[in-house]
C-alpha cells in the first residue's frame, strides 16, 4: 500500500508541474472541441477542409488549434499572422510538418520534407548548384524559349482539332527541369518519359480519393487497409526508380572536372565529403532531392498553366487584350523573353491573378515550430505541426476585392501599371519558401506569352458555361478536366 501512494504521489507531482510549466508559459490556442482519437473530423468537410477551416477561423480567429485524427495542428489564418510567423518569425517557424501522406510518400528526406542540418545544407547546396546551372539566368531563360517552340509546333500539329492539353504541358515544363537535373530533355515520344508523366498525372487525381483524405487522420489504421494512398505510394516508388537509373547512368559515365547537370554536381559533393561520418550528402539524399526537384519542378507549373488556359477560355475579352499587348511589344516574329514583362503589365497581371486565384497549395507545405514560441500571446510547444494557410492571404478581401472573381485589376494600378501586392505568396515566404520561384515564375510567363502570340484559345462549350471552381484535393487544387482547340492567329 505505502509503494502504491507514493506512486500516486509521485503522480500527482508530476501532473501539477506539467499543468504549472504549461500555465507559466501560456495559454496555447483555442479551438472546437475535439474527441478521442478521430480528432475534429466531424467539423470538417473532407471535400473541402479549407472551407471548414475559415468557418472556424471565424469563431476562435486567426490563430485556433484543431486535430487531424490525434494529429494536433495550429491553423494560422489571415496574412497578418501569416507574415509574423514566416517572414517575422521565420527561423522558429522553419521546420517542416510532416502530414502522415507526405511523410508515406517521401521519408522526410530530400529538400521538401528534411529538417534540419539535413534540410540546411540540402537547400543550401540545391540553391547554389541551380544558380550555376543557370536557373534564374539567361541560359535557363534560353532553355525554357526553346522548350516553348516545341510546344507552340506540336500545338499546331493538332489542326485546331479540341483536345486536353494537359499532357503536352506537363511534358514542356518537365523537360525544363529534366534539363537541368538530369542534363538533357526527353523527346514527346519517349516512352519512358510518357511513363513517367502518367504516374504523375495519376498521383494528382487520386489526391482528391477518400481514402487518400483519411490516411492524414488515421494513418495507422489505413496502412492496413487497400485504397488510392497505397496506388501513390507504388506510383512514387516507381518515379525514385527511374530517377535512380539516371544516377547509377550518372556515376558511370561523369567527369568530376566537368559536371554536366545537379546529379553529377551532387555526385563531386558525395566525393568530397567521402571522409565526414556525419555528411549529409550520400547516394539516398541525392536520389530523393532528385526526385523532390522533378516533381515541384514539374508539378506546380504545369497545373499552374492548364488551370490558366481553363480560365481564359471563360474569359476571351481578357485574351483580346492580352494579345493587342503581345503584338505592341512583341509581334509575331521573335521569340517572348523575360525583357518584355516589364512593358506588358496587363499580362503580367493576368499571370498574378491566375496564380493567386488558382490558390494551388490552400494550405501551404506544413511547418512545424523549431522551438517553444508564442504568436498572439498564445503559447505553442516545439514540434507543433502550424498550417500557413496561403488561401487565407491569397483570397484576403481587404487587398483583393471580390477575391472569388478572376481580376486582372487586382494587380494593375489606376492608369493602368502594374501594381505589386505583398500578400502574393503563391510560392510560401520566408525560409521555406520555394526553391524554384524564379525558374515557375519565367516558365509561366514564357510558356503562356507564346501561347497567346501564337494562338487562340476555342472552347468546346460556350464560354460562359466554363466551370473554373477547383478540384479540390489533400493538398492542392486542380483544375477540372477540359478540352480546348488552338487556333493559329
């Protein structure tokens, strides 16, 4: 009897210095009352978290705490706290979350999903490299213009006859960071490559799955269980093995003297780090930052531009106007280049508006706290999973009136320039903010502008019936399926 009140004793103790750190530290954010195990999945719409976390942001504000499943998540809403947390905050907010799918499909290694040192010196290393191999420079600039010369000759190869699109635009933006990564572009007939893009293009519709909805709140249980989170699982192993092909191709044929792309920059790192125990550099980061570089560098761009071609379908007035500004600046003969978005703001506006309207990622890659922090007086313990929700910022009415309607004005001024805008953060912001943002930003802008120089665009319903809302998936939105003709002008 004496052991089992001392334990209870000792119990107690423990439990009123955890409740008094906890009280002494703070208040952590509040949020709807959540139930054993299934968490707050009975608030929210799984065909539309984001939706259900604005309704509770309007009861318990911008900073509130909810639970996927046991998975606590502190839910930042509002550009605001958005700002104080990424940018003014930006090294304690940081860490990468781990949802239970992103973390099944990538291991948490490579630049996406790593913390820490290994994610500081994976992104270091990555940035430097892509700056090297051009990208943000005019060598890239180059590559993306030819790129676009094939796309624009295989669009017209279809006889204005109607057709989805989104195959040849994946396998143009593709082969722009094949270019650089991999140290060639495919040709539209390999079968490989046409492989490859398939299993991408499946990856995205079975996001939007049921079951891939619940694996983020009962992980363990759906590990047991068949569904479309076990089909993406197959789908990415199958994609690292072909990036892992191209770097066992690599290691035979390189010279160290003279890297030819990322993997053999990447291979002369592994080499010189061959005498560190702790590198972070080995054969797996490599294949898994590989396969983090193809897949955003594919990815986001290329949904980006067919749910841009969906909407300026509905919209030919704003393609007249942006055709008038193409041929002002720069005809029908030359090339577009990067030079030319500066004296085309009504372009340069569309393109803004179609990233910010689009809102691809509602709820930004999740972040974790590195430390124990406070935001709005509330405390939040280290490790906390935070969603950065980009919607929030993207839609915010006070800097985009009528945020639900696609404007160019949102981003042009009075007389007509163009009007920059710090709650555009279509890329995230702060230390985890996309690698790639200048390579997608010269890509959009080059791959549509010869679009539109070269064609318009003949929907197959009338304009007005054209549904432009999302699919809306875990973590992204997708534009619905459409097929469009592309008529020479």
């Amino acid at each position: 009897m004496t052991t089992i009140f001392l334990l209870l004793c000792i119990s107690c103790l423990l439990l009123f210095f955890t409740w008094r750190s906890r009280s002494q530290k703070g208040k952590e954010p509040p949020g709807p009352m959540t139930l054993p195990i299934i968490g707050n999945i009975l608030q929210l719409d799984l065909w539309n978290i984001p939706e259900s976390l604005k309704m509770i942001s309007k009861e318990y504000g911008p900073v509130f705490t909810i639970h996927f499943g046991p998975q606590k998540v502190v839910v930042l809403y509002g550009y605001d706290v958005v700002k104080e947390a990424l940018i003014d905050q930006a090294d304690t907010f940081s860490g990468r979350g781990n949802l239970p799918l992103l973390k099944k499909l990538f291991q948490g290694t490579g630049i996406v999903t790593s913390n820490g040192e290994t994610w500081k010196q994976l992104r270091r290393f990555a940035l430097l490299t892509l700056r090297d191999l051009g990208m943000g420079k005019k060598s890239a600039e180059d590559r993306i213009q030819e790129e676009a010369h094939f796309l624009v000759e295989r669009l017209r190869n279809t006889h204005e006859q109607p057709f989805n699109p989104a195959n040849f635009l994946v396998h143009a933006v593709s082969n722009i960071i094949c270019s650089i990564v991999f140290g060639d572009r495919f040709e539209y007939e390999d079968k490989k490559f046409l492989t490859l893009i398939d299993l991408i293009d499946e990856n995205n519709k079975l996001q939007s799955n049921v079951q891939t909805q619940l694996y983020n709140f009962f992980p363990t249980v759906m590990d047991f269980l068949p569904g479309s989170h076990k089909k993406m699982v197959k789908n990415i192993e199958k994609v690292d093995k072909f990036t892992s092909e191209i770097i066992a191709d690599h290691q035979k044929t390189r010279d160290p003297t003279c890297p030819r792309d990322f993997i053999d920059a990447f291979l002369n790192k592994i080499d010189q780090e061959k005498g560190n125990g702790h590198s972070e550099f080995t054969t797996e980061t490599l294949s898994r930052t590989t396969l983090d570089l193809f897949l955003a560098g594919t990815g986001t761009t290329s949904t980006t531009l067919r749910y841009g071609i969906l909407i300026l379908q509905k919209y030919p007035e704003i393609v007249e106007k942006i055709q008038e500004e193409i041929d002002s600046v720069i005809g029908r003969d030359r090339s577009p280049c990067m030079a030319d978005r500066s004296r085309m703001p009504y372009t340069d506006a569309v393109v803004h508006e179609i990233q910010r309207f689009i809102d691809f990622l509602p709820f930004n890659v999740p972040h974790t706290v590195i430390k124990d922090t406070k935001i709005r007086d509330y405390f939040i313990p280290k490790d906390t999973m935070i969603f950065p929700m980009l919607t929030s910022v993207l839609h915010d009415s006070k800097e985009f009136p009528n945020p639900e309607k696609f404007d160019p004005g949102h981003f042009l001024n009075a007389d007509g320039t163009f009007k920059k805008s710090d709650y555009f953060m279509p890329f995230s912001a702060g230390k985890r903010i996309c690698a790639g943002e200048g390579l997608a930003r010269m890509e959009i802008f080059i791959f549509l502008t010869a679009i539109l120089q070269n064609f318009t665009l003949k929907s197959v319903v009338d304009h007005k019936d054209i549904d432009i809302s999302p699919l809306i998936s875990t973590l992204t939105n997708m534009p619905r399926p459409y097929e469009v003709s592309f008529c020479p002008r």
